[in-house]
C-alpha cells in the first residue's frame, strides 16, 4: 500500500480583476501559504510524496519575487514533491521550469516532470507523468503516455501484474472527455481506456489536474481532479482541498479530502422591497466571517424607494471597505428605485428643487427602463456623490442645481435620475439637521 497526497492548480500569482490594492496582495500570499499547509497535512498523514497535477504557477512570465517565494513555501514540504506542466505553465521555450532562478533555487526534495517516461518513486510504485510542452495540445496527453508506459506489456504479463506488478499512478493535466464542454477537442482526455486498465489492475489511481472543483469522474472511484488549492472562482464546487489518498492493488483507492484553503467566495441572492429587507442584508453580511478573506457577489431584485436605495447604497460602500471584494452581479441584478408622492413630500423641497425632483421621478421610473442597476459595471463602483456635496448649505446646492442641465437620452439618463435623487434626499437630510 502507498499513501500520497493528491493536489493541482496552485495557479502561483493568480489576480483576479475584482480584487483590488492590498486584497489582491492577499490571494496570492494565501495561496502560496496553502503550500505549507498541505505540507503539514502530508507530514500529518505520512504521505510517502506528493504530486502536483499541473498549473503549479499562473503562467511561465513571473515576478522573481513570487517564484522565490514559492520556491521557499516548497520547501517546507517535508517530503518528495513531483511538479507536472500544465496549460499555464507548460514546458515551452519560455518555461518557468528552466530558468537560472528555478534550477538554481528549487528544493532538493522537488522533482518537474519533464517527458512522460515513468518515474519510480519508490520500489512498488511508479509515476505515469503527461506534461504539456504548449498550451494547445493536438491529442490526448495522458492517453499518450499511458499507451507508452503499458503498450508494450504482453496481454500474458496484465494477470502477474494484478498482484506482483507496481502500483501505478497516472499524473495528468486537461479535461476528461466526458466532462468538457468542447466534444470536438483533440486534446481531451478519453476515460474509457483508463478505466480499462483500472479494471484489469494495471493501473491503480488517476491524480488530474485542471479542473478547480473537488471531482470523482467515473464509477470507479480512481479517477479524481483534487480541485485547485484555494478557491478561484464562484463556479467552483469544493475548492481549497487536497486529497489524501491510499492505493493497493486490488483495492479501490480510500480517497480522504482535506481543506488547506482560507478564501471564500460567495453569491448572495437578495430580494428588496423594503427598508427591512435592507436591514436584513445588512446583517447578513455583518455576520460573514473572515470579511478580508471573503468575496460576496451581490445579485439583487426588486423595487425600493428613494431613501431605501440611499440605504443600501451607504451599505455597500460601508462593507466594501472591510470585505476582500463585495460587487453586483450585474447580468441578475434588476432593481429599481422609485419614490412616490408621499417621500418626494418628506424631502420638503419646493420650488426648483420639488420641481426637478418630479421631472427625476418620472425619468427613473419610465416604463421602457424597468432594469435599472444600482450601480455600474460588475465591480463596486464608487459612490456619485462626493463627500463634499453632502457639506453644501441649502443656497450653494440651489445654485449647483440652477446651473445643471438635463438633457434625456436613454438608459443611462434612467440611473443618472435617481443618482439625483438620491442627492435631493440627502440634501434635504443635511438641510434639515
């Protein structure tokens, strides 16, 4: 029996667009803290080694600081670690793998997968790598490699190497047929001839990477994507873990996952009416934990007034400062802000400012614009209104307004309305202290 520990897609120097400054900062520090976490779990759980299922770095173009860093962090595994080239980081004529700075500094107990000859790790066991030297593949890698390592096996010797043969370990990278999305893709990997060889005992455990969701492909319980180290999109099922995993032969692999991840991301679907409902998201979100580490995507509907929209605008603002991101998602969110009669009175305006007021409600509420998104673009936008607007006195806001002019002209002019709106109400809070 051989105990490894099973991980992928540590995507070394990832961003991601909706993190911004210091947040951005922290995704790539985590990730590269989540190394010296699964190294933990594989001192923990005597794991022999541990193989790294492609996509170790982002892409083969690297600061030297991220590298080193990295480099560092895999040190600290205590044991053999055996790195595969993916899609972002191949084995091409730029490849990170071969610079002075990774042969130079890369820990004696690491070992890159550079061609697809098998590699023993130990008596009994033995690797079946399938690298990529390019980001396009025109056939299937790991098939490829596993019709090198066996097909040259006589069909006589498969019973022998049922109970006295290696336990084999494919190490692979790419999409299984059966689950992406492109039918038409050469490069994909067929799963039937892996679970032939699975069931004839030639081949014990299939460890993918490239998919960044925790994944069981097949019936037979020895094909997995471990999923990528920590979370990287709201797509993903299970991510932030590694697989502990035993294999024997004649045995079906005990896969056991462990969480090594600290981010999470989250989508938030929320329907607002009311005032309450407001209040209601609002300590929805005050008891997230971990607010620095935590990305909420927001996707609201519904109708709310004019002050319930100042509301939650002040929210959003207030809890993007403390959250590692927090923005709508713009394609679900559908809401819209009116005020009717009675909260334009509450505002106690007349003249001009009632005026402009009701030509703003007519406009935000016109009926071909029933989507109106409380603020632009997917990523959280700053507030309109500058801190200073809210410091005019009543005679400067006056004057501001007499010298704006509205021209009307479509959807954008919708949302400029009850940004106005907005501004009238808070005017008249700060005339009315």
């Amino acid at each position: 029996m051989v105990r490894f520990l099973h991980t992928a897609d540590w995507q070394i120097g990832m961003t991601r667009h909706f993190l911004q400054g210091e947040a951005q900062a922290r995704f790539a520090a985590a990730r590269i803290d989540a190394i010296r976490r699964l190294g933990v779990v594989a001192q923990q759980e005597e794991c022999e080694f541990v193989i790294v299922c492609g996509d170790v770095f982002e892409t083969n173009q690297l600061s030297r600081q991220t590298v080193g860093r990295a480099l560092e962090a895999l040190a600290t595994i205590p044991v053999p670690v055996y790195l595969l080239p993916g899609n972002h980081d191949p084995l091409d004529p730029v490849t990170i793998y071969r610079t002075p700075q990774f042969v130079r500094d890369c820990p004696s107990q690491v070992q890159v997968l550079t061609d697809s000859a098998p590699v023993t790790v130990r008596d009994g066991v033995q690797l079946i790598p399938a690298p990529w030297f390019g980001k396009h593949p025109d056939h299937d890698l790991v098939g490829a490699a596993l019709d090198a390592a066996l097909g040259g096996m006589p069909a006589a010797a498969a019973a022998d190497d049922v109970s006295g043969g290696p336990v084999r370990i494919v190490v692979g990278h790419g999409a299984v047929d059966v689950l992406d999305p492109d039918r038409t893709s050469q490069a994909s990997i067929v799963l039937a001839p892996l679970e032939r060889e699975l069931a004839a005992g030639r081949l014990h455990y299939v460890a993918l990477g490239d998919r960044h969701s925790r994944t069981s492909v097949g019936e037979t319980g020895a094909v997995w994507y471990s999923g990528a180290i920590d979370v990287t999109s709201h797509r993903e099922e299970s991510p932030g873990d590694v697989l502990v995993v035993d294999v024997a032969p004649g045995r079906a692999p005990v896969v056991v996952p462990h969480h090594v991840g600290t981010w999470v991301f989250r989508t938030l679907q929320w329907e607002l009416t009311a005032s309450s409902d407001v209040a209601a998201l609002a300590h929805q979100l005050a008891a997230t934990p971990d607010k620095d580490r935590t990305v909420i995507r927001l996707a609201l509907r519904g109708v709310l007034g004019v002050a319930d929209h100042a509301e939650l605008t002040d929210l959003l603002e207030e809890q993007a400062e403390v959250f590692a991101a927090l923005y709508l998602w713009e394609r679900h969110t559908t809401l819209r802000v009116v005020a009717d009669d009675a909260e334009l009175q509450d505002f106690g305006l007349g003249g001009f400012l009632g005026a402009a007021a009701e030509e703003m409600r007519a406009i935000a509420r016109a009926p071909e614009l029933d989507t109106v998104t409380l603020l632009g673009g997917e990523e959280l936008d700053e507030d309109d209104l500058d801190a200073a607007d809210l410091e005019l006195d009543g005679d400067d806001a006056l004057a501001e307004l007499l010298d704006w002019e509205f021209m009307p002209d479509g959807e954008p002019d919708a949302k400029s309305s009850v940004d106005a709106l907005q501004l009238l109400y808070r005017l008249s809070r700060e005339v009315a202290r």
